[in-house]
C-alpha cells in the first residue's frame, strides 16, 4: 500500500497518494506499534508528500515524528538519522528560516562526521550546503571555512575536474564577489569555468568512443569532401590475416 502511494508521488498523483499512506500508517501501528521503524517511514513518506507540494506546514510534523522514532529505535547516529535531519534543515531553508535550518544541517553533519569519518564526500556536500546558509546569516567567516572544506574534500576524492568540484567553485565565486572580494571570485570562476571545459571534452571523447563501439563496421565514405560526425567516428571493417583478423 505505501508501495503504490510512492509511486502515485512519483507521477504528481498526490491526492491519490495521501489516503494509501495513511491507510499504511493506521496499519502499521495497529499490527506493529507506534514506534516501529515502518511507521517511522510512512511518516516521512507522508512529509516527502506534502514537501513536494510545498507544504511545508503539514510536512514539518512528519518528518518531526519520524525522526524522533529513527532516534528511539535506531540510536542517534543511524543514517535514517542523518536523512530526517537533512530534510528538516532543506524545510526551513526553503522557507528562508535560515537560522532553524541551521541545526539540523550540523547535526547531520556531525554524525556524518563521526560515522564516516572527516574525508568522506558525503560531508563536503552537506559542508557546501550549510556554508550557504551561513552565507545568508552573514557568518562570512564560517561560510568561507566550510566552502574551503568542501572543496578540498572533493578535489581529494574526485580530481579537479570534476562536476563537484565546479559546483563549489560556482558558489566560491558568487560569495566572494557578494561579500567585497570581486577579484578573487573572477579568479575562481575562470577556475570553475576551465574545469567545466575539461569536463565537457571529456564527456564528448566518451560519447565518440560509445558510438565506435556501438556502430557496425563500415568503409569511412572518402568520397565526402567534408567529414562528418558520423564519418569521423566510422569503425573500418577487420581484414583476415592467417587466422585471425587485424583492424586497419
């Protein structure tokens, strides 16, 4: 039943959505108890419902709810913890509450923090994020710290080129040149931008090499006084040699 209510979600049938979650719901806590874990879903299921709708008012107390029982069940440091935390600091950011969203951002953070140590990608994102809030507080200080951070992070992990990295680059620029630094936000969008470069021939070297492996064999057509895209990538037919074949 919550099955069937994710997906009519998933395809905007909210109205048809609601009444299945809270069939399951009445369910679960009839044959399971209140404080089960599968309640503790079709809670938050029921507060991705009403975000996605932009109710924030009738989402906050379901996420509210599942996220005191993940706490009972789970421990406070469980990654449905973290996710709950998470989607209660992405409510209140979009609904410009900046210094509500800010505590559940950390929170989450400091878990993530301790469970998947100081290193982890998944911490330059939510690091990246709560530097923005920061931002919006007017904590340029703590802002920069953390975009430093998240930066680091994934140019450790990912190189530096990639997406990721562009991302922070971006939101680098943009607060330097909003907080008085306008030359050291140029100098990092040239960054982001030659990154993003580098990213974009590398996805079209990728794209030519899929179709070579995907097109069939055949002769490049030399009679064409202008290659194209498809000449250009056309897979030469293998010649027999002995017992084997070769490729031109």
């Amino acid at each position: 039943m919550d099955l069937l209510g994710i997906l009519y979600r998933t395809y905007g049938r909210y109205t048809e959505a609601e009444p299945l979650f809270r069939q399951a719901l009445v369910m679960y806590k009839k044959s399971l108890g209140a404080d089960h874990p599968s309640v503790a879903t079709v809670l938050y299921e029921l507060g991705e419902l009403f975000f996605l709708q932009n109710k924030y008012t009738e989402a906050e107390p379901f996420y509210k709810q599942s996220l005191g029982i993940y706490e009972k069940v789970f421990g406070p440091d469980h990654s449905d913890v973290v996710n709950a935390l998470n989607r209660l600091g992405e409510l209140y950011q979009d609904q410009k509450k900046y210094a509500e969203a800010i505590p559940f951002y950390k929170r989450a953070l400091t878990i993530e923090e301790k469970t998947l140590g100081s290193e982890h990608p998944d911490l330059a994102s939510a690091m990246n994020n709560l530097a923005t809030l920061y931002y919006y507080q007017g904590d340029n200080t703590m802002a920069e710290s953390l975009y430093k951070q998240a930066l680091e992070i994934y140019e450790k992990e990912y190189g530096n080129d990639h997406p990721f990295v562009a991302t922070v680059l971006e939101k680098m620029a943009e607060f330097y040149e909003k907080t008085g630094r306008k030359r050291r936000g140029e100098t990092i969008e040239r960054k982001s931008e030659e990154d993003l470069f580098k990213l974009s021939e590398v996805i079209m070297l990728l794209f030519l090499h899929r179709m070579v492996l995907l097109r069939p064999c055949r002769e490049p057509d030399r009679t064409s006084p202008l290659p194209t895209l498809f000449s250009m990538v056309d897979v030469p037919c293998p010649r027999k040699l002995g017992t084997g074949f070769i490729y031109p």
